[in-house]
C-alpha cells in the first residue's frame, strides 16, 4: 500500500520552505500597495510619507515630480501646490472609489509659478478650501474631474486662471462643487471650462464669473450643467466672456440673475432645444450678443 512520505528536513526541503516564505512575503507586499497606494516620483517636498493636515506639500518644486493616490488610499495637507517655480512640471492623480486628497486650511494652487495637472477620476474626491488654476503670469494649470463619483468639493471659490492659462474639464458624470467660479480673474489671464456628459456639473452656490478682468469661456455640452445664484459673462471693461450651452439636456441653471456684457464683451450662445434658466425680471443684456 502506497503511503505518502514527507520529505527529509535536508537542503532542498529548507529551498522550498524559503522559497514558499519568500513568495508569501511578495504577495503580501504586492496586496499591501494594491490596497492603499501613495505613489510620489520625482521632486515631492516633504517625503510623501511624513504628510499630514498640517503640511505644506509642493508637487514639483524646484524640478518635475508627480503623486498618484490610489485603491482607496487617503492623503492629507494644509496647503499644496502643483508646479511650484516656473519652468517645473507638478502632476497629481487621484483615482478610485475610496482615494482622496484633502487639503484642509488653504487652496490648492494646480500651476503656481510652473506647469500643474490634477486628475481625479474613477470615483477618487479632492477637497479643499480654494483651488486655483494658473495662479501667477506664465503658468499653466489643468484639471480633470472624470466619471461617476468623482468630485473635487471646494468650500470657497475655484478661480480657472487667475493670472495664466487654465483649463477645466468636467466630464463622464464628475463633480466640481464650489461656492464660487471665477474663469479669467485678472487682466491677460485666460480660463476655458468644459461641462460634459449627462451627469456632469458644476455647481455654485454663489456666482459665476466667466471673463472677470480676462478673459472665460464655458462649454455646457452633451448634457452637462451647470448652475449659480448670479451669472456674469463679461465682468468689467476689457474682459471678455463666452458661454455656449449646446447638446440634449445641457443646462445653465442661474437662480438670481444673468448679467451678459456687465461692462465687458459677453456672448451667449444657446441651441435650439437647449436650456438656459433665469428669473427674466432680474437679467438684463447691455448689447452684447444672444444667439
């Protein structure tokens, strides 16, 4: 009769043992990073693992660094910035249902003096206490907020270029929440904003500037909205201001009034069967055009 032997505790029983420990050590770390990854490459001030509600964090400072925050992973600050000095390329994703950067006291600035990018998508959330786009003359700044779930929440004002050239994309169900939108804040600053899919919005509980003292321009499309208590395209003398709201189900919900062409150029461009909401009694145009 046939009895199963273990094999003698020599060389090769100890090479498998080892090799069985080993392996299970690789799955275990493999299993740990799926799980919660912070992933920091290149210039990422401090090491991205001391950061905490009370950091300063900088995402290419003096070179070129990127942060991926993922599989549910959670980061923290107090004040970030993404593309420090100028010429220094900074880029953040943050990416799957359960990861989220919050940065707790002061704005998140995606283009500071350099080049910043900020992804979120696939469910991953940003929260901050402002968020600025372009921050200085000669930066750039580029958000995207990417499928259902995803969402950056902003408790004060998003500014899409404040002094450089900014854009913002809204699509495939995501979410930016805010009490305030500037696009184009200062003089030669320039911000482009586009809200599309069904699912995708923006909303303000305040006002919404496109083309304050620069010049905005915003792209409701495909089904996006977007909504405000005040609309302003075109804010003060030399600004200029664009809105088109075109495609099935794309909206622009203004609950106060609609100002096109306060004192500067404001254009506003709706498509058959597309909506524009505003209480008539309180929106005026000063000759600018309604197409």
């Amino acid at each position: 009769m046939y009895q199963e032997q273990c094999p003698p505790c020599g060389g090769s029983a100890r090479q498998l043992l080892l090799t069985i420990l080993l392996t299970a050590s690789c799955l275990f770390a493999a299993r740990k990073s799926l799980d919660a990854a912070i992933v920091a490459t290149g210039n990422v001030e401090p090491d991205i693992t001391t950061w905490g509600s009370t950091t300063t964090g900088y995402v290419g400072r003096t070179s070129n660094g990127s942060v991926r925050v993922d599989a549910g992973s959670v980061l923290a600050s107090s004040s970030s910035y993404i593309g420090y000095n100028a010429g220094v390329i900074g880029a953040a994703t943050v990416t799957g249902m359960g990861s989220r950067w919050t940065s707790s006291n002061y704005p998140i600035h995606v283009g500071f003096n350099g080049n910043g990018t900020l992804n979120i998508e696939a469910g991953g959330q940003v929260s901050s206490s402002a968020g600025s786009l372009a921050t200085f003359s000669g930066s750039s700044g580029a958000a995207t907020i990417s499928g259902a779930g995803s969402k950056w929440n902003i408790i004060s004002s998003l500014d899409v270029g404040s002094r450089g050239s900014a854009t913002l994309i809204v699509e495939n169900g995501g979410e930016v929440v805010s009490s305030s939108g500037q696009l184009g804040l200062l003089p030669d600053s320039s911000g482009v904003v586009a809200v599309t899919g069904t699912g995708s919005k923006w909303t303000n509980s305040a006002f919404f500037q496109i083309g304050e003292f620069g010049n905005g321009e915003l792209r409701i499309q495909a089904g996006g909205q977007v909504s405000n208590s005040t609309g302003i395209v075109g804010g003060v003398a030399g600004s200029s201001g664009t809105v088109s709201v075109t495609g099935t189900g794309s909206k622009w919900t203004n609950t106060s009034r609609l100002d096109v062409g306060r004192s500067g150029s404001g254009m506003l461009t709706v498509e058959a069967g597309r909506d524009t909401h505003f209480l008539t009694n309180y929106s005026h145009y000063r000759g600018h055009t309604l197409r």
